[in-house]
C-alpha cells in the first residue's frame, strides 16, 4: 500500500503553522503542525506524492481576512506539493454528491471529491467535522486528523519490519 500511496492535504493543514498565536498555545495545535512536517518529509523521502488541487489553490485566495497568512498558506502549499489534480466534470459531480450525502463546507466536499480522483489513501485534515461526516461515507480516500494518520503510519511501520 505506502508503495502506491499517495497523500492529499486540505487547506486548513496549508493554514494550521500560520494560525493565530492563542491557538499555538494549544497542545493538539502544536502536535497537528509536528506531525503535518512529518509527513511532509516522510513523502519526501519515501517518494510518496503530495498531490495539490484547484480546490486547495481557490480557498487559500479565499484568505481576505489576512494578506499575510494568505501568502505564507500559498508558499507553504507550493513548496509541499509534487503534483497538481486539475478540475474535471467528474470530480465536481462527485463533489456535488458527497455534498448531497452530508460534506458541509464550501471546499470540504470538493477536497474528498479530488483525493478521490487522484487515488489518494489519505486525506489529511484538522477540521474535526469534515472528517466526521466524511467516515460515515463510504469514500476511496480515507480522511484522517494528522496526530490519527501518525498511528496508523506506525502500525504499517512495524508490520514492514
């Protein structure tokens, strides 16, 4: 499986190490970016790709609040991913579905819809709810929490041994 597998990120995990400082303080924060650069460097030298998307490019430009975490989320995102997914009729259909079948958010249902498509084992995400409604589905994509996708790196670790 981690010979194929491909990762997919949404963009809250793009945003999370440029979250406002009140969040840093919390230890779940600080885990969730940790584990977020792990990741990164595991694919990096595993080979493992880091695939991108039309939805991820639209909600960082989607970023008016803060022109300076807008820039820091884009050059984050640039530099992580190795590949890019382009929007096709499919994959907003299947957006449009998976919408229907309970994925809220503007972007939520257009993230599972592109990991899909681009046969990504892992969605990673830090929205709780997004990954809630997105396991009572029955997606290709599994969508995990960062500090969840850790543990079950680990078991694949100790059963490679």
């Amino acid at each position: 499986m981690w010979n194929k597998l491909k990762i997919y990120f949404d963009t809250c995990c793009y945003c999370r190490p440029f979250d406002n400082w009140a969040h840093w303080t919390q230890l779940r924060v600080q885990q969730e970016i940790t584990i977020i650069m792990y990741i990164i460097k595991m694919c990096a030298v595993s080979g493992i790709p880091i695939v991108g998307s039309a939805a991820v490019d639209a909600e960082i430009e989607d970023i008016k609040k803060d022109n300076n975490k807008r820039g820091l989320a884009r050059a984050f995102y640039e530099r992580t991913v190795t590949d890019e997914l382009a929007e096709t009729a499919s994959i907003i259909e299947r957006a449009r579905e998976l919408r229907a079948q309970g994925i809220c958010g503007e972007f939520d249902p257009f993230h599972a819809a592109f990991a899909e498509a681009c046969g990504a084992g892992f969605l990673i995400t830090t929205d709780d709810r997004f990954e809630r409604a997105a396991n009572k589905l029955d997606l290709k994509t599994k969508v995990i929490n960062p500090i969840n996708f850790l543990g079950e790196h680990f078991v694949w670790l100790l059963s490679s041994t």
